[in-house]
C-alpha cells in the first residue's frame, strides 16, 4: 500500500489530531500572501533603522508557502517556508500564538513540507536577517509525504523526472528551467503574430503518416472502426491551408515518433511548424535568424552562450554552407568518396559503420555527414542544398535537378531547424512519393514517408509558391539553458513502467528487534525505530541475550 510506510502513518496521525483539534488540513479560501520577494523589498526599510530592535509592529503581513526546514527551541521556533519567489524566514513562540496553540498544533504538528500561511509583523534577527514575527499560523495543506533528506544528492535521476513536482520542491533551479521554456515559447508565438502569422490548429490523429520520415504510433478509432496515426508531423495538412489561401501559418505543435530515446530524443516532443507564401528558404534563414536576434533581446541574455565545454556565439548572420561541401572541407570526406556510392560504402565500412548496400548515394551521404560533419558544428550553422532523394518533400533545384533547395540548422553539434523551398508540383510529388514506398520494399526502413493521395489532390489544385520551416522547441530550450538532457526540459518525459517496489521487511525496534509497528515510534532524527514503552524493550532486549 502506498501509505503503508511507518513515517506515512505517522503524518497521517497528526492529520487526525488537526481534525479532532478542529483544524481542517485542507482548507479552502485561501488567498495566496505577499510574495517573498515582496515582502523583502518593501520591508527593506525595517533593516536599515537605528532602533535597538529594528521590526515594525504596524505593518501586518500574510505569507504563505511550503515549510522548508523547522528549528524548534523549547517555546519559540524559527522556520523557512518557500513560494514561487524563493524563502523566507518566519518566526513563531508560545505567547504570541492563542493559548495551547504553539505546544499541541505549532510545536506537534507542524512539519517540513506541509503548506502553512503565516500572519504577524516584519522584525530583524540578531542575525540581521529579515523575518516576519508571526501573531497566527495556520495549516494550509498538510503533506503525509516527507520531503526527502538529500534530494539534491540523488543519482537516480529517474525519480527527479517520474515525480517531477518532487524535483521542482526541491530543486528552485529546476522550476526556473520551465520558467524560461514558457517564456521562450511565449516569444516565439509573440515573434510570428507580429510577422502577420497566423496561428492554426491541425489534427494529432491522422488516416496515414506523413511529413517526416518516423515511426509512427498506432492507435484504433473506435467510433470509425479504422486505425490512426499519432501525428509525426503537422507538414502536409499546413500545406493544405497554404492551398486553400492561407498564406502565412504556424502551429507549435505535439509531435508522436515510435523510436529509440536519448539525450535528444523523447518520443513526445514539440515543434513549431510555419508556412509562407511567396517566399524562398532564404527568406526562410534570414527570419529564423530574426526569431534568434529577438528572442535574445526579450531575454536580455548575451548572444555568446555556454553550453557545456562549448562557447556558443550566436551573432548573425549565421554562417551557411552547402552540404556536400560540408562534407569535404568539416567532415574532410574525400571528394570521390562523397560522389560515388560504392566508394562511400566502403568508407564509412572502414570506419565502423556498417550500411545497408541498397541505400541510394544521397542517403550514403546522409550517413556520412551524420558520422563525419553534425557533431562539429558548434556555433549556429545553416547546412543548405541537400541531396533530393532523402528531402521528399522538397523543391529540386532549378539548376541541379540532384539537390532539394532545402536547409538544416545546427547548433552545438545538433539540427535544431529544418526548412526548404516547398514541392507544389502534383506529378514531382506522386514520384517522389512512389519512389519512397520503393525505397521501403527494397530496404525495409520502416521510416519512409507513406503514399498521400489526398495531398496529391491538394497540390493539384494549386499550391503557391512556399516556403516552410520546423524548429525543435525543446531542442533549442536546452541550448538557452545549457542543459545537455532533452528530459530536463520536458515537465514529464517518457519513461518506462516504474517497477514494482519489493515487499520490505517490517520496521523493527534497534534496540529489541520488536516487529509489532503498533508498539514502535520513529527516532527523532527519522533513522530507524524504537519502542514507545521503554520498560517492555528493555525486558525484550535482556530475554534476547539469554
């Protein structure tokens, strides 16, 4: 049973005894007190007087927050609660409090991490620290679970990301993380809106998989008797608006891909996804280069970052480089190897990685410039013209029918964006489409994109000259945070099924070795239990050693 631990029963004992005090552990119509930052700058003047005791009786405030830790001193105790804002100390006795207030609910029932609110005046320590004298507290939400001791110390970082709440009560920084992600995201809608963008919604459910090369999840619509796929991108139905005359359009969006997980990859990840009419990719680099400048701005953050070992300067223009130039000159492939496929096979053998020998000499490319090229791009570095067969949704270039007028941008060695002049050419699409589900029969690669008719249709009737971009929001959240885990940028990131906790062996006096729970009360530090009646322990203790 969840609650079945002894230190569990025991907060669950004096949620009881607050209810036969008359105190309800749970109350509603609580209004949330001056913020702690608040409360230390206004109340700033209380520490600059003169006075031999330097408080402010005439200034009565409400705090509220989680008590943090807990120093009892016979009849007055000192604590830190915590709201969103950081702590503050709180000061509290026996005389100040309504008579048996302090010795059988403050002093008894009070505990580390419960939701208090505090009501009193601003006073100064001895100490010098800012701190509110307290004339009432009372119990907001009364936790039956205890804080751990040492969460900070934790190397099983699998239960800061299982019980996330956990991690952000013990961790300030954590919530600061998701903090910032909002704000970034929040910009980014902002930056679009001003830009003329339109902000859209399309469906997570679709009838095939389509606009990216992924895995996709299953599921099964019961009311239409069909399976779905979970969305692995919102591509093709956004260029159904641009068709239906939507020239500008954006969704930031939840993408679903069925593959493996790392410090990258989670299979729940988020996106925004934008289209725009009348425009190329180079139009596409220099606003991405824009939503760079302007977020940087808004943030107020210096445009060179750290990002673990690496310095990233992230002033514009972004350098930009073609991809199979990128091959030779940062991956330093030989030029013969990046132009034939069988030499590019035997290249990337002789380094380790093993191919599969019918994959086309753009996708030999791919592989080369994933081993040799991504991981050296550090500072923020658009990768253009990409080989056509692994872009299928990408315009040919005009002049090289081979390259896709199509751009990646990498930053500390991974892609954070993808963005390319789009295909609105009905025919060029279907045999791209046709040659991906060949490409599928003859390799395998459950990845490749599906045959969709329907958005063949849609390109039929006409399709705008666009341009269209997907930026990963996660991705780029662990660049302007420096974190190197895409699961400490997620609230809750995908985990596997939590193993089930083994039957523990029963709680046991130190001294006796008596079983009966019933008999047993915690030691004052929390480590270990020993028995309520002493005088039946030690006759126990003296029978064992017989």
């Amino acid at each position: 049973m969840i609650f079945d631990n002894q230190y569990i029963q025991e907060r669950i004992k004096k949620t009881e005894r607050l209810r036969e005090e008359g105190i309800n552990p749970y109350p509603a119509n609580i209004t949330k007190g001056m913020p702690s930052s608040q409360f230390f700058k206004h109340f700033a003047y209380v520490t600059e007087q003169n006075a031999e005791e330097k408080k402010d009786e005439n200034q009565i405030v409400t705090l509220t927050g989680r008590i943090k830790f807990i120093r009892i001193m016979g009849k007055a105790a000192f604590a830190k609660i915590e709201d969103t804002d950081g702590l503050v100390q709180i000061y509290y006795n026996r005389d100040d409090l309504p008579e048996g207030y302090y010795n059988n609910i403050a002093k008894k029932l009070f505990e580390v991490g419960d939701i208090i609110e505090a009501t009193g005046f601003p006073f100064v320590t001895q100490t010098g620290e800012l701190t509110l004298h307290c004339k009432e507290v009372k119990i907001v939400s009364k936790a039956i679970f205890p804080l751990p001791e040492k969460f900070h110390g934790l190397t099983d970082h699998e239960i800061r990301y299982r019980q996330r709440y956990l991690d952000m009560i013990m961790n300030p920084e954590v919530k600061q993380t998701f903090i910032m992600r909002s704000k970034i995201v929040s910009l980014i809608r902002r930056f679009f809106e001003d830009h003329g963008f339109l902000e859209v919604e399309t469906p997570m459910m679709h009838p095939i998989p389509g606009g990216a090369n992924a895995k996709p999840f299953i599921t099964h619509h019961n009311a239409l008797g069909v399976d779905r796929y979970l969305r692995i991108a919102p591509e093709l139905y956004l260029k159904r608006l641009t068709v239906g005359g939507m020239e500008a359009v954006f969704e930031i969006n939840r993408n679903f891909r069925n593959e493996g997980m790392d410090h990258t990859h989670n299979p729940e990840f988020t996106s925004i996804e934008f289209y725009w009419a009348y425009h190329n990719y180079h139009d596409l680099m220099k606003l991405t280069e824009e939503l760079f400048e302007y977020i940087f701005a808004q943030l107020q953050i210096d445009k060179t970052i750290t990002y673990g070992e690496y310095k990233i300067d992230c002033s514009t223009p972004f350098a930009k480089i073609p991809f199979v130039e990128a091959l030779t000159t940062i991956g330093e492939v030989p030029a013969e190897v990046a132009a034939d496929r069988e030499k590019a096979i035997g290249y990337l053998k002789e380094h380790g990685v093993e191919v599969n020998p019918n994959l086309t000499l753009g996708y030999l490319q791919a592989e080369l410039f994933d081993e040799f090229v991504e991981g050296k791009l550090i500072n923020p570095t658009f990768i253009t013209d990409y080989p056509i067969d692994i872009s299928p949704l990408s315009r040919r270039n005009d002049e090289n029918p081979e390259i896709a007028e199509r751009f990646e941008l990498f930053m500390a060695g991974k892609e954070i964006a993808n963005g390319f002049n789009e295909l609105n050419d009905p025919i060029d699409q279907f045999e791209r489409f046709k040659a991906q589900m060949e490409a599928k029969e003859a390799t395998g690669d459950e990845e490749t994109m599906h045959m969709d008719l329907d958005f063949i249709r849609a390109l039929g009737h006409g399709m705008t000259p666009t341009a269209g971009e997907g930026i990963g929001i996660d991705r780029l959240v662990m660049m302007l945070t420096d974190h190197h885990s895409i699961r400490d940028v997620i609230l809750f990131p995908a985990m596997k099924p939590e193993v089930a906790l083994e039957e523990k062996p029963k709680n046991a006096c130190k001294k006796c070795g008596n079983t009966n729970e019933e008999e047993l009360k915690p030691a004052k530090k929390g480590k270990g239990f020993f028995c309520i009646d002493a005088a039946a322990c030690k006759k126990r203790e003296q029978e064992n050693k017989k």
